[in-house]
C-alpha cells in the first residue's frame, strides 16, 4: 500500500500561546495511536484480451486492358468526328421546306416578357441601390471583448477574492506566530507524490507486459488443446455410434408398451366423458326452469309497486307546484346614510365607509411616495459599491492571468519531458519481452521435438503387439453387448411392472378422493347451519341492546333540545326584529330543503329497486341455503 503523505506541520498551542515543542513541561499523556498496513492479497492480473487485427492494406483493382490500347488523341479525334456528323444531320433535318415540325406564327403569347418582368421586380427588391455603401468593421478591442456582468457575477466574484484574502492573512498570521510556515512541507509531499505516481506507472507498465506475455502463452496454450481436443473427440464418435444403436433397440421395446397402453386409455376416454356431459346438461336445465319461474313473479310484484310508487310521486308534485304558485311579498327600502342596524362593532353606512376608503387610499400614496424615495437612494448606495468591487476585480484578473500563464508554460515543459521518459522506458520493457518470448518459444521447441521422437518409438513398438491385443478387444465387446442386451430386458420388466402398479395406485386415489369430498360436504353444511343459527342469536341480543340505547339517547337529546328551546325564547324576547328575520329565513330554508329531500329520496328509491331486482335475477348465488336467500330477497324488497 501507498504511505500517507498528508501529513500536516505540529500546530500551535492556541490555550497557552506557546508552541507544541516548547514552552512549559505538560504532562505526558496515552502515546498518539500508530496505523499499521493490513496484510491484503495482491490481485491476480488480468488476462488481456487477444487484440483485433486491423488491416491496414487497400487492394486496388487492375487496370483494364483496353486504355493501353486507345490514346487521349484518338479520342478526341472520334469525338470531333461524332459532332460534326450530328450538325450536318440537324442540318439537313430543318434545310428542306416541306419538313417544318413547329407551328410558327400560329399562336402569340407574352409569357416570356411577363417572367422577365416579374424577375425585374424581384431583382430590385433584392438590392440596395447604386448610392449603398457597406459600413467598415467594427475595430475589437486588442485585450479581448468587454463581457458586461451582472450584479449576482460581480458579488460572486467579490465574494470568492475575499475568501482567498482571508486564507492569504490566515497564513501570515501563522508564520508570525509560528515563525515557520508549510511551504516545504506541502513541496515535500508534492515531491513524494510525483514519486508515487512514478512508481505506479512502472508496476502498471511492469503488469502490461505481463499480461502480453501471458496472453500470447494462452494463444499456445488453446492451440495445443484444441489438437489434443480432436484426438479425444474422433475416440468418442466411435464410442457415440455404439451406444446410439442399443438406445435404439430400447426405444423400440419401449414404444411397443406404450402403444398398448393408449389404446386402454383410448377406449376409457371415449365413453366417460359423454355419459357425465349428458348429467351435467340435465342437473343445468332443471335448475333454469325453476329460476325463470321465480323471476316471473318478483316481474310481476315489482310491476305493482312501481305504479304505486309513480301514483305517490304525482300526488307529491301537484302539491309541490301549488306550493309554489303561492304569490311572496318582498319590499327593501335602502338608505345609504344608515346603517344596517344589527348591532356590529364596526357598523357603518355606505356613505361613511367610501370616506373611510378614500382617507385609507390618501395615506397609501403617502408611503408609497416615501419608499419609493428610500429605494432610489439605497440603489445608488449599491452601483457605487458595484463599482468601486468592478474595479478591484479587473486589478485581481490581469495579476492572476500573469501568474497563471507563467504556470502554465512550466506544466507543458514537465509534461513534455515526462512523456518523452515513459516512451523510452516503454520501449526498453517491450525489448526484453521480446528477448524472453523468444527463448520460451525454443525451449518449448525443443520439448515438442523431444516427445514427436518418444511417440515414434511408443508407435512402432505397439506395431508390434497389435495382433493379440485385437483378439482380446473382440472378444471383450461381445460380451460387453450380451450385457447390454440383459440389462435393456431388465429395465423393461421393471417399466411394465412400475405402470401397472402407477394405474393400480391412481385408481385408489380417486376413490379417496371421491369419499373424502363426500365427508367434507356434509360437515360444511353442518358448519353453515350451526353459523347460521348463531348469527341469529346475536343479531336478537344486538338488537334489544340497540333498542335500549336508543332510547336512553332519545331521553338525552329531548332533554337538550328543551334546554336549547328556552335559552332561543330569552335571546328571541330580547332581541325581536333579528328573531323575526331569523326565523323568515329558517322557513324559507326548510322549504326549499324539504324539495331537495323529496326529490332524493326518489332518486335513491329508483336506484334501490333495480339494485333489488337484479339481486333477485342472480338466483341461488349467495352464501346461504335457497330458501333463506330468498326470505332475504323478499324482505329487502319490501
């Protein structure tokens, strides 16, 4: 790992005044604690990918055989031939009388003279005149264009000049009371830092070649085994096309069963199936029947009560209309210098409140005239301390634009001198490499030549000893296929006897399953009623204690209400022209509340009947049993 180089100088002791080293004797405290490197695994490099060859050559195309033969003399020379021919041919086409393709003469037209004239028009629309001079260019400054800042860009740029001013008097201050300062300190870690840099770019460049050189040792490596891979893979070909022959014969004892199979399964199918669609479409036309019956007859009651629902809603209109055809008398006689009399604070006529309002608009004026006057005179306060900031940072610009042009020219040149070292460092690393390829590649020429000679002399002494050798093989791969054979009778006996017993197995568990279903029904229609019985139960007990709390809420609320009664009669007794414009309203607004409820609760009646008939269309759906669905049905209805 890197060592840390942002070390910082010893600081000052700010509580006594004297410096960390010297000054009185304090008292030594827990020694300061010491880092210590952690013992990391290196990293493994990386296997660089096999470069993409780019070819950098352009094939061109021959050059075809006929330009040698004609010259550019020549082909002119045909050329002035082929011209002459066709202007006598036009010639000759037009000299004779009788041969005249254009009607001249026949027709006049004037639109060539109206397209030069519009042109005209458009022409001197386009230009200036004869008297039009281009004005000159405009002269730039030398020193570049002025930019014109903006108030937040000057306080900015004023802002960060007084930072960097405060860090410059922050740092005299140190080195007057310190008398020393960090320059060395910083050019010292600026100095190890360059030398880290260095060191990192090495072991990179060290890795690289590394990484060249094993690259190239893999591109080996996958030719050797890929020569060694089809050695391997023409052996397993043979052994593939004898296995794929006794898979064959397998395969075809095993198709045999299965046929036999299918055609029990067949005949099974082609039977069942019908005889359960035929019960099923009966249990379904039973069960349509008698709902179309019962919703004849919720058609039929839902028919009477809407008429007369739509008797009692004309009843109700008629009385509404005559209500309303009832004449009202409304007089208002206004006053403008009175006031409206109910009693308020601020009570005032109309004729007060429009002088209150102009006194209000007077005194506005006035304060608006005073800041606008206190604006104007802080405006003139900031542009001069705009300025007074403009000129400080153009005096700031140029002496920091001299300092940094100056930097500048030295980073190109150290730059320079250090691509101009890595390049030849590059270049002695890439040297050696080469110099250690090259011996690795003889010393593994020399081991292949070595093995060619060790696998000539295995080769011919197995030349030697191949006749018994095949006998032996041709007697182990008969008895290799007489096992084979034993082996593929066995499995089959044991497929056969596997699907006899899955088909045994399969049959039971229908019938387990059939008679647990039959258990399990006749338990939730035990659960159903016993659930039922005991929602009733707490529906009665529900009820009468809602009963009596009703009535104990009636007591309260009537006792309340009384109580409010009385305290209106007194406010009413002393206050009697409110409580009679206060009850003229209340009556008007019960009128027209009234109308809105009435109109209500016919919407909702309409929308609570159709709800109730497509609830009785829906059948025996719900949860509970069909005679109780219906009793619930019933009784919503009425």
């Amino acid at each position: 790992m890197r060592r840390r180089r942002d070390r910082r100088p010893p600081q000052r002791d700010r509580r006594s005044g004297a410096s960390a080293t010297g000054g009185a004797t304090r008292r030594r405290g827990k020694p300061p604690t010491k880092p210590k490197a952690p013992n990391l695994t290196a990293p493994k490099p990386r296997i660089a990918p096999e470069p993409l060859a780019i070819e950098q050559t352009k094939a061109a195309k021959p050059v075809p055989a006929h330009i040698n033969r004609v010259s550019l003399a020549e082909i002119e020379e045909e050329g002035e031939k082929r011209r002459e021919e066709v202007k006598k041919a036009v010639a000759s086409k037009y000299k004779r009388p009788d041969h005249q393709p254009f009607k001249l003469h026949e027709t006049r037209s004037n639109m060539a003279r109206v397209r030069e004239e519009v042109e005209r028009e458009r022409y001197a629309d386009c230009t200036f005149g004869e008297g039009f001079k281009a004005k000159p260019l405009p002269k730039y400054p030398k020193h570049g264009a002025d930019v014109k800042l903006n108030v937040a860009a000057v306080l900015r740029e004023d802002a960060l000049y007084k930072k960097k001013q405060e860090a410059d008097a922050m740092l005299v201050k140190a080195y007057e009371e310190d008398l020393r300062d960090s320059t060395k300190f910083f050019q010292w870690q600026t100095e190890m830092k360059e030398k880290d840099e260095s060191k990192r770019k090495a072991a990179i460049e060290r890795r690289r070649l590394e990484m060249v050189a094993s690259q190239k040792e893999a591109v080996e490596a996958a030719e050797r085994a890929r020569a060694e891979n089809r050695v391997v893979a023409q052996a397993m070909k043979l052994e593939k096309q004898a296995y794929r022959e006794q898979l064959k014969a397998e395969e075809e004892a095993h198709l045999e069963a299965m046929s036999a199979l299918v055609e029990e399964i067949r005949e099974v199918r082609l039977t069942k199936p019908k005889e359960a669609a035929e019960k099923v479409f009966r249990e379904r036309q039973a069960a349509r029947e008698q709902l179309n019956e019962e919703l004849a007859a919720a058609r039929a009651l839902k028919a009477k009560e809407e008429a007369a629902e739509q008797e009692r809603k004309d009843d109700l209109i008629r009385q509404i209309r005559a209500l309303e055809r009832v004449p009202k008398q409304r007089v208002t006689v206004f006053d403008p210098t009175q006031s409206s009399g109910v009693g308020l604070l601020e009570e005032m006529s109309l004729v007060e409140l429009k002088e209150r309002l102009e006194m209000n608009v007077a005194r506005e004026a006035e304060a608006e005239s005073e800041r606008r006057a206190a604006i104007l005179q802080e405006k003139r306060e900031k542009e001069a301390q705009l300025r007074k900031r403009i000129a400080n940072m153009s005096r700031v610009r140029e002496a920091a634009s001299t300092a940094n042009r100056a930097a500048r020219i030295r980073r190109k040149q150290a730059e320079a001198s250090k691509e101009e070292e890595e390049k030849e460092e590059r270049a002695a690393g890439n040297l050696k490499l080469a110099e250690r390829l090259a011996a690795k590649r003889a010393a593994r020429a020399a081991e292949e030549a070595a093995l060619r000679a060790e696998e000539e002399r295995i080769a011919k002494q197995r030349m030697f000893l191949g006749a018994a050798k095949a006998a032996i093989e041709e007697r182990h791969f008969e008895e290799q296929m007489r096992g084979a054979e034993r082996e593929a009778h066995i499995r089959q006996t044991l497929a056969k006897t596997e699907a006899e017993g899955y088909e045994e197995i399969k049959k039971t568990a229908v019938k387990t399953r059939r008679r647990v279903k039959r258990v399990a029904e006749v338990e939730r229609k035990q659960r159903d009623e016993a659930r039922d019985r005991a929602v009733d139960e707490a529906r009665g007990v529900a009820a009468e204690g809602e009963m009596i709390e009703i009535r104990r809420k009636k007591g309260i609320v009537a006792e309340e209400r009384t109580r409010h009664e009385a305290t209106l009669r007194a406010r009413d007794e002393m206050n009697v022209y409110a409580a009679d414009m206060t009850q003229r309203v209340k009556q008007e607004g019960l009128a027209t509340t009234q109308k809105r409820k009435a109109m209500a609760t016919t919407k909702k009646k309409r929308s609570t009947m159709g709800k109730t008939g497509a609830r009785i269309a829906a059948g025996r759906s719900g949860s509970r049993g069909g005679a109780e669905a219906k009793d619930d049905e019933w009784s919503a209805f009425g």
